[in-house]
C-alpha cells in the first residue's frame, strides 16, 4: 500500500510528541512492508530518517509573512524566494517550538478552514504535486490543525484521507477565545472531508467527541515502539529517575526537580541519581537556568542530556530504572511510556488525562500534582522491590501486547484497509 503521510516539521530540537508519533507510524509501516512517503510542511524535517526529496510545503516563513502583511496583495517573487532560502529556514528552525498560538491566529485559522489566497497557493502546489506523482492509497494528516489541506485535497481527488487527534486543544485553547472557538467549529464543518478519525487513547477520543461533535467515528491506535532496538536485561547500579521530554514547565520538569531535592535532603533512597533529556528550544533556557538553580545542592547527582536526537530515544531508557513526567496537561498519550516500558522501566505519574488507561498496573499514579505527592509515590516504588518487579513485569507485558510497532501496523492497515 502507498501511504502519505503529512506532518508539519517542527525543528527536531526537542521531543515532540506528534512528531515522534508520526516517525513511528511510518517505520511500523515501512518495516511491514508499506511504501510511506512523508511530506514536510512549515519546517524541513532534520531527522536524516525522515528526510524526503518531496518538496516543502507551506514553508513558516513565507507563509507567515504573507499572512501578516500580504493578506490583500501578492508577495513579491523575489521576497518569497529571500524568506524561503536555507539560511532562513534554518533560522526558523532553531527558534521553533513555541507553546503558545499568540501572533499566528490567522494563520493557524487558515490551515484548519482552509479558506483565503494565501492558503489556496500552497495548497495549489500540494495539488499539482499528487497530480503529477503516482497517487497515493491513503492520506494520513498529522493532525486536525490541517483539516484545510483536507478540503483542499477532496474538492480535487477522491483519495481517503485519515486524520490524527491528538492533544490539539494545547494549541488551541492558547488562542483567544474567539479564535479557539471558529478553530474548534470550522475543524467540525472540515471533518466532512476525512473519512476516518483516529486517535491515541480511549481518553482523548473521548475528549475529541466533547470538542468536536460532528466527527461520529473515531479509532484508537495505541503508539508502540520497536521492542528489539530498546530491550534492555541490564539496570543502572544506583536507582535514577527519568524524565525525557521537552524540558519546559507545561511538562513539570520543576516538579520534578523540586521532589528529587527532597528525598535527596532526607537521604530517604541511597545514592539516588536523575537524568534528564527530551531537548529544549531558546524559549525555555531562562525556565532551565531555574531548575538548574533548584539543583545546584545535588548536581552532582544529575545527569542532563542536552543533545536531542531520534537516535537517543533507544538508549535513554537504559541508564534510568523509571520514568517520571509530571505533565500539567492532561495528555493524549505519552510516547515516552511504550518507550520506557520496552525497557521493562516502570513509570510514576500523576492522574491525570489518559495516564491511568496507559500505565495500568505498570507504575504509580498520584495525585494532586505537587512535588510532595510525586516524592511519596517515588520513594513508594523505588524502596519496595516486590512492587517494583511487578511494575516491571507488567510494563514489559504492555510492552509486547500493545504498544509495540507490530501491533501499531496492524491497527493503522485494519483502518487504510476499510478505507
């Protein structure tokens, strides 16, 4: 089957979550045999192994401008060539990663309706581009932020096109509120042309089905990894915790740093260690000078992995015997679960979002999120060895029966196959 998949770039700095996601459903498909073409948009993607000679589509910095300043006349040629050159998408890159939709309303309105001159060039191009390649089977759309593309498609091919949801209210709801909800409606109005809906927990389809009413199906295909390129038989001499992904304050790296300090003063688990990785970008240096502030008594205790890369993520889980992000959001699924229990790492969490459906008995929950409460629930599992090695048991079990990219294969060809 051939597959084309749309993800828009996001600068391959940090650990984002869609971005990995749709990095694993590509070589789940390809490693069963599936030719998948993945087609860049706003950002060239970094990742040698995601690399495409497929031209970039809606590039941030030409798109952005002509929304900003082009909205009733076209963009000089020349300027748009200046704003698309190497050396400043590059520049872009290393600045993407914002949290927040503040200054791109307009554009991330276009993209979801799919409506004005600047949208209809680029999208004009994706266009020409399917007519003038060998078409593919299916359409898989990154996310419901690019229900545009979707009604651009349709209006000229009958290609079934496959959306993702997932954690699209981060975005949306740092919106203001007029522009959140035309968002939510017009990705209602454009689900008329998607045929299917999937998402990553049985929670967020049924957070997907509250904001928007008007999709009346929805598949949940759980993420999994490569099981075989993380196993792990060997565990860290001293009991470390991990914490891998963007290390930002929406993902509590402070609360967990504050909680580490704590059973660090009270000497409660020996020789206690902490690794953090997952990347930043420039946004978050100032928040990262602060836990580093909030460590500086046990730095030598931690251990930062301040280079982000795909291949990372296999040998991360390794040198840590659990994982911990204290997420203040509640979260579609974390990736950095299916990949954490592929090592047999239990996880310890808050109870929140999609995180009781995920971990199961392959961790500890606690609640509220507060440093307090995450120190308790760490000392829980790292000094009861029973409970530990059932954790672990039980993590490696999810492991093997459903987050594991044989499975994800499986569930994504059952969808593309109805279709």
């Amino acid at each position: 089957m051939k597959i084309l998949l749309i993800t828009p770039g996001s600068g391959d700095a940090f650990y984002c979550s869609n971005c990995f996601r749709d990095s694993l459903y590509a070589q789940a498909l390809r490693n069963a045999g599936h030719q998948i073409t993945i087609m860049p948009l706003y950002l060239p993607l970094m990742e040698k192994s995601l690399q495409t000679d497929i031209p970039l589509f809606f590039p941030a910095t030409s798109f952005y401008v002509a929304q900003k300043f082009f909205k009733k006349g076209k963009m000089p040629h020349f300027f748009e060539n200046i704003l698309n050159s190497t050396t400043l998408l590059r520049w872009a890159t290393s600045l993407s990663g914002t949290t927040s939709a503040k200054g791109m309303e307009e554009m991330t309105l276009s993209m979801i309706t799919g409506d004005g001159e600047n949208f209809s060039k680029q999208s004009e191009k994706i266009i020409y581009w399917l007519e003038n390649h060998e078409k593919p089977d299916i359409i898989h759309l990154s996310t419901s932020l690019l229900a545009g593309i979707a009604k651009a498609i349709k209006n000229s091919t009958n290609i079934p096109i496959v959306c993702s949801l997932q954690d699209e209210e981060v975005w949306i709801e740092s919106l203001e509120n007029r522009f959140a909800e035309q968002a939510w409606r017009a990705i209602g109005q454009n689900s008329a042309y998607i045929n299917q809906f999937i998402t990553t927990s049985e929670y967020y389809k049924s957070v997907a089905f509250n904001k928007i009413p008007e999709i009346k199906e929805i598949d949940v295909v759980y993420p999994g990894v490569n099981i075989e390129t993380y196993k792990s038989l060997e565990y860290p001499k001293n009991p470390t915790i991990g914490f891998y992904y963007r290390m930002n304050y929406e993902n509590g790296l402070d609360i967990l740093a504050q909680a580490f300090v704590k059973l660090k003063k009270e000497n409660r688990v020996a020789n206690l260690k902490l690794k953090i990785g997952g990347g930043y970008t420039r946004e978050n240096k100032k928040f990262l000078r602060h836990i580093q502030t909030v460590l500086k008594p046990y730095m030598n205790d931690v251990t930062f992995s301040r280079h982000y890369s795909l291949d990372e993520h296999t040998t991360f889980y390794k040198d840590i015997s659990l994982i911990c992000t204290p997420l203040r959001f509640n979260q579609a699924f974390g990736l950095y679960l299916s990949e954490a229990f592929a090592t047999g790492r239990p996880a310890v969490a808050p109870d929140t979002g999609s995180f009781k459906e995920i971990i199961g008995d392959a961790g500890i929950l606690y609640t509220p999120n507060t440093s307090e409460e995450l120190a308790e629930a760490l000392l829980k599992l790292l000094t009861n060895g029973a409970l530990y090695r059932q954790c672990k048991e039980q993590a490696l079990q999810l492991s093997r029966e459903k987050y594991n990219d044989t499975t994800v294969a499986q569930r994504l060809l059952q969808i593309y196959d109805k279709l």
